[in-house]
C-alpha cells in the first residue's frame, strides 16, 4: 500500500511538512513521570514515525480508520501489537495502559471537543497532551478570562491543566488542505488533583453561565433559585467570559451552599 486515500466523513487532512511534524513531537516534555505515548489518528505515521525515535517513550496509535491501520501495519512493523483499530472516543483506555500516558495527535476538527472531554475524564492518568486542531478551537482553550473566545472548554480544561499556544500551521501543508489555520497546543496537568466542590454542579454551572454568554450570571443562573440576597451579591452582575476557573469554583461552592 502506497498512500492512504483521506476521508471527508473521518475529517482526515494528512501533514505533508516534516519539519513541522517533527516540531510537534518536539512540543512533549515527559516532565510529569509517563513513559507511554498515546497517537490520536496517526493517518500514514507523519508523526508515529518521529515518535518511535524516541526509545523512552513507549508509543501506541489509535486510529478508526481500516486502510490508516493496514497502513501503519505494513510500515511500522516495530509497533507490532500497538497499532490498534478502534475509535478512540470509545476506547476503554484502562486496559490499554495501566499508568500515566501522554496523548498526542493531529486531531479531526469534528471530534476535538469530544476528545478533551474524554482526557477530563482520565485527566488524573494523562499527564500531558500535544495536539494539533484548528486555530480558532486552540485559541479558545489557551484564552485567559476576558478574552471574547475564552469559553466553556477553556475553563474545563484549564482547571486542570495549564494550556500553552505553541505555534500556528498553515493550511498548504496539509493534503488535502483543509479550509482553516490550525494551532498546535501543550496541555500540562496542573497541581489541583480535584475540585474544593461538586464536580457535577462546577460543570453545570459553567456550561450554562456560557449557554447565554451575552446575559449576566444573575439570568443565565436563573435555573438555580437562589435567594435574593445570594443573587444580590457582586459575581451575579458579571457574565460568565470574565470570571477565572478560581471564581467559578467559588460561585459553584456559593450556589452549592444556597441551593
């Protein structure tokens, strides 16, 4: 097999730049004790074949797509047992590692939301994340508090994770090209091993806080009840892009503690 043919309904857009390829596998630190690398879509092993010149990681690729994986078998045969065909989004991931693995990838634009979703549920097991996705999302995950784009995944992840802007790619170097820019991100976990209040409710409320993100938090909280007097103080006339992950954990300990 010679190339693999990308696929519109996978979001496939294969990197054609080496150079840039080998900067992304440059962006991981190995820092935080992993010794497992995880690749998300490694299409034709643009970025596996870099990987695997690291002898201190132990690399293991994901991909849903057959001819990837007929692919990756016939060219990287040093992976053996460790090219796995699944979708990763349903992959259980405590069998394939037993410890802390880092996860890298040029991830598909249709599914970078669900992907992060998936590293916050084993975030206390991922270390680190490496990964290319469009410009617009990259910038949105790395936006402090006050930016117009920092948004509902921003304060998810960056409560757990400091989230570093690396570099923007260019669409030319991509086959085919896609449409946008893309950014390449660094997420390092953070110190805060769990939230001082309810998880479930700290979700809650800042997904609907930027379900209405033009209102203040006093109507887009509304579903809450709170008393008068608790919705009377100063956070409630704030809207939801200009409080920090530590605001939201005490307005979620104030609603928890009001409800």
């Amino acid at each position: 097999m010679s190339k693999v043919s990308p696929k519109k309904h996978l979001g496939q857009h294969f990197l054609t730049d080496q150079n840039i390829a080998i900067k992304i596998v440059e962006q991981l630190t190995q820092h935080l004790g992993w010794h497992d690398v995880l690749e998300i879509g490694p299409g034709m092993g643009v970025l596996t074949q870099y990987l695997l010149q690291h002898q201190e990681y132990q690399t293991t690729v994901v991909d849903i797509d057959r001819e990837s994986i007929a692919y990756l078998k016939e060219h990287f045969p040093q992976l053996q047992d460790r090219i796995i065909s699944a979708d990763f989004l349903r992959t259980d991931l405590s069998k394939l590692f037993p410890g802390k693995f880092a996860v890298i990838g040029n991830f598909p634009y249709n599914i970078s939301s669900q992907i992060f979703f998936k590293v916050l549920e084993h975030r206390d097991r991922i270390p680190e994340v490496v990964c290319m996705i469009q410009k617009e999302v990259a910038e949105r995950l790395a936006a402090p508090p006050g930016s117009k784009t920092y948004g509902i995944l921003s304060v998810l992840l960056q409560a757990f994770y400091t989230i570093e802007y690396k570099f923007t790619v260019h669409e030319h170097v991509f086959h085919p090209p896609p449409k946008v820019k893309s950014g390449v991100i660094r997420l390092l976990r953070n110190d805060r091993e769990s939230l001082p209040c309810d998880e479930k409710l700290f979700f809650s409320v800042v997904k609907l806080a930027f379900g209405t993100r033009r209102k203040t938090l006093r109507n887009s909280l509304r579903t809450f009840n709170l008393p008068p007097e608790v919705k009377a103080q100063p956070v409630f006339d704030r809207r939801a892009e200009q409080l920090s992950v530590q605001q939201f954990i005490e307005l979620t300990q104030l609603i928890e503690q009001n409800s």
